[in-house]
C-alpha cells in the first residue's frame, strides 16, 4: 500500500521514455534486444542480464516491483547493458547517454 504512489510515478516516467517525443533516441530499449535480427550474436557474452524498458513497464503493470527502487535498478540495467555492448563514440551508445539524461531529469529520488 504505502509504495504504491511511488509505483504509480514509475510507470509515469517509464510511459514518457517509451514516447514518441523520444523516437528518435528511445527505439533501441523499448523492447528485448534481439541478437538474431540485430546480427549481434555475442550480445549475451556482454550482457548477463538482459533489460529494456518495455520489460519494466510490463513488470510495473503486474505489480511486480514491490519498490520504485526495484524499477529504477531496472531502468539503470537497461542503460548499464547498452553500454557494455555498444563502445563509446557509437550511435546506439549516444542514444542511451541521451535517454539516461532524460530519465535523470525525470526521477526524483
Ligand atoms: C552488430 C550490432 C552492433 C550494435 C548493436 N546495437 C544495437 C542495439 C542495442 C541496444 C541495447 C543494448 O543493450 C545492446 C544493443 N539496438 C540496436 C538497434 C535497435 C538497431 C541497431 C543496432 N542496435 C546491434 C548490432
């Protein structure tokens, strides 16, 4: 009970990183990366746990986050794990450093 408003101001901030406003820079996290149709068949020898946020926004509507804290260790994972694979100076690894910037921006501890 006592977490569910935090819960509720999660989900608002996860609806706004997988909004249009941000296309142009969200695309990459908005669901699992596919290392088949990506071409990427060593993704998971960088990434041991695997996150986007249309995970955690699914995870948030089945209440499965007890804590907002639980949602953002998920979001910051989603971030860790584009930077693990994609190097620095890289499209898709701006494209993280951008969102994360709006994600700070947003999430108010
Ligand atoms: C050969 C190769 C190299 C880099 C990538 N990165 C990448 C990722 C990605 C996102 C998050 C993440 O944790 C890891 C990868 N998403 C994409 C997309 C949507 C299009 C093109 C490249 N993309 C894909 C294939």
């Amino acid at each position: 009970k006592k977490h569910q408003g935090e819960l509720k101001f999660a989900q608002q901030v996860v609806k706004e990183l997988m909004s249009k406003k941000y296309s142009s820079f969200n695309y990459p996290f908005l669901e699992p990366v596919d290392p088949v149709a990506l071409n990427c068949p060593t993704y998971f020898d960088y990434v041991k746990e695997p996150m986007d946020l249309g995970t955690v926004s699914r995870k948030l509507n089945n209440w499965e986050y007890e804590t907002a804290d639980q949602a953002e260790a998920d979001i910051r994972l989603v971030f860790k794990n584009c930077y693990a694979f994609n190097p620095d100076g890289t499209i898709v690894n701006m494209m993280g450093h951008r969102l994360e910037d709006v994600f700070n921006t947003r999430w108010v501890d």
